[in-house]
C-alpha cells in the first residue's frame, strides 16, 4: 500500500459495536492506520458500601480510557479536600487500563453516611460514578413507651419506632418484673414482630407494682432498653379467707383477734365497705394484701371509740385501716362484747314482754 495515498482516521471507541466497526472499515477502506481514542468511563454507574459504626470503609473507583485519566471525589457537590478531614486518606495510582483511586474512611461515625460521587476524566470525555456509603449500627431504644390500660392481671403498652441504625428493626423486646426483683435476674420478657409496636402482658399478679422495659432489635444487634415505666396493677377480690383465726378475752374491755396471713397465690387488696371494714387503700410495694376486720357500724359512728392494732389507733378520719400484713392483735375499747351480747338479749326480751302484754291488754278488752 502506498504510504503518499493512505489515509488516517481518527475514531472515538466506546462500545463493542463502534470497535466491530472498525475491523469492517479496515477491510472495506483503503486505510493504513487507525488511530482508537477511549475517553474515560467506568464500567458501572453505581456501588453500595456498607460498614459498622467505629469501622473502616473503603471506596474504590476504577476508570478506564487513554491515560492520563484523572479521578475527582466530591461530596454533597463540592470537591472533597482531604486536608479538612482527619479521619480519611485518598490513594491514586495508574492500572493496566485507566486509573484506581481509593478512598479510606477510619473511625466511622452515623453522619459518615452520605453519597460520594467520582468523576473520572481525560482528554477525550469524563463520566461519573456514585458510590452510596451507608453506617450501620444497633438501634435506638422505642420511643415514647406508656401504657394504655391495664387490669389486675394484664398490662397493655406500645411506643413509636426508633432510629433503626440503617438496618431494619426485626423485633422488640419486653422485659418486665416486680419492683422488688433484681434486673440482673432472668426476668420475664416477651418479644413481638417489627410490625408491632404493642404487647400485651399477661399472667401478672393484682395490686402488685411491675417495672417494665422495651428494647428494639436488628440485624446488628440490640439497642439500650427505654425509660423503665412503673404500673400498679388492680385490687382484686381474695381468692380464700383467712387462715387460723382466733378470739379470745385480753381482759374486760379487750378482745383478742389474731389470723394467719393467705397463702402466696391467694393474696390481693380489696376496698373497705363501712360496715366490713375492709381496707380502701393499698399500699402494694409494703404489702399487696391485708385481712378484713368486721366491727359493728355503731361502733365506728359513735364518737369516742377506737380500733386499736398492735396497740394504736388504726381508724383514720374517714375510717380507713392501713395496717402492713402481720398477726394482728385488735381491741375494741370503751365496749364490753358479753356485756353489750347481754344488753342485746335483755332489750329482745323487754321488747317481747311489751308485745305480749299488749295482746293480752287488747285480748281482755275485746271480752
């Protein structure tokens, strides 16, 4: 071929078909030589980089095309300046056909979660890459925890979900206990599907003060427990009477009364009515039970008349008894019981020797 009438031409390649097209040329043209140009371009558009929280993340960014091929890294549309930050280093070096450049980022941190952008570029064109760096850590705890109801034997709470520490929630956790148990012991807990932010607790003692606690959980591990919340749960009816209750005659103006406490799973508070006497306020973190004690009504209505335990007057102002659950030993003051028995019995019998004085009086009138 002679060289004075060969021709040169100049052909940007930048996909398998444009290089297709130049072994045709190369057949059909009367063409010496062919000069390819490839401006810089990367194979892919986008990466995903995760990392934990207090890791090192790597970003790399490959360019192809005819050297030199120069690689920018920028930030939220500004260049990254490696100076500003101290925790990253940026590493740039020729490969077989373009350009490598690295960028290390030590010591994350949840604001090291952001999108670079590289922009490669060279005589011949630029193009443009983003590389989405994602921090993952465990999850905040649930939010604004609180209960919504509860009853002697249930509590029902719920709360709001946290900041998931760029990984999905996949379950909470409930740990509850009774006030007067340890944490560090294996307490109770339930645990409920990420879709619900709600749980029953159930199987829960009356008139007793629960402490309750929840957690969140994902795939990197678990967060700090909420705010403990503290829930009295309701007074119930006794499930049983009390045990080995006796009376007996402390002197003349005293009787003795004296009980076993209820077995453990027999035990509540209940409210005092006025002529039971029964307790109207409990006081749970003392003691979740206390034993009726029946007085006459008269006796409470008259003024001057005391109801003594372990020797002090146990009546409030409004006839309250707030006694912690012990044997108990009551005297009722100012009243002899035989001696108002006898006035009881001697009001029954005047009272019928009227009545039948009375028929009789109206008996002989008629006759």
């Amino acid at each position: 071929m002679n060289n004075s009438n060969s021709k040169r031409k100049f052909i940007n390649a930048d996909d398998e078909l444009t290089k297709f097209l130049i072994i045709i040329l190369r057949q059909l043209q009367n063409v010496d030589q062919i000069t390819v140009s490839v401006p810089a371009r990367f194979t892919v558009a986008y990466q995903n980089v995760t990392a934990l929280k207090g890791a090192t993340a790597v970003l790399d960014c490959t360019a192809e095309g005819d050297k030199p091929v120069s690689i920018t890294w920028f930030n939220n549309g500004h260049q990254l300046d490696r100076k500003l930050y101290s925790n990253i280093t940026l590493k740039e070096e020729e490969s077989g056909n373009g350009t490598f450049s690295r960028l290390t980022i030590w010591d994350l941190q949840r604001e090291h979660t952001t999108t670079f952008e590289c922009v490669a570029s060279n005589k011949y064109g630029s193009d443009q890459m983003e590389v989405k760096l994602t921090v993952q850590e465990p999850p905040e705890p649930p939010i604004n925890v609180h209960v919504n109801n509860f009853t002697s034997r249930s509590v029902k709470l719920s709360w709001e979900e946290p900041y998931n520490g760029n990984s999905a929630i996949t379950s909470y956790i409930i740990q509850y206990k009774n006030v007067s148990v340890p944490w560090s012991l294996d307490v109770p807990h339930i645990e409920v599907d990420r879709l619900q932010q709600v749980a029953s607790l159930s199987d829960l003692m009356p008139a007793h003060v629960y402490h309750i606690r929840v957690l969140a959980v994902n795939d990197i591990g678990s967060s700090n427990y909420s705010n403990i919340l503290t829930v009295t749960t309701m007074e119930e009816v006794p499930e049983a009477p009390p045990r080995d209750v006796r009376v007996k005659m402390k002197d003349s103006e005293t009787l003795l009364v004296s009980w076993k406490k209820l077995p453990e799973h027999c035990r509540s508070n209940w409210n005092w009515n006025t002529t039971t006497h029964c307790p109207a306020h409990s006081h749970s973190n003392i003691c979740p039970f206390i034993l009726c004690v029946h007085v006459p009504i008269y006796v409470l209505e008259n003024p001057g008349w005391n109801l003594l335990i372990n020797g002090k007057n146990s009546l409030d102002q409004n006839n309250h008894l707030d006694k912690q659950c012990v044997t108990y030993e009551i005297d009722l003051k100012k009243i002899n019981l035989l001696q108002m028995y006898q006035e009881q019995d001697a009001q029954q019998q005047s009272q019928q020797r009227k009545m039948n004085c009375s028929a009789k009086n109206v008996t002989q009138t008629e006759v």
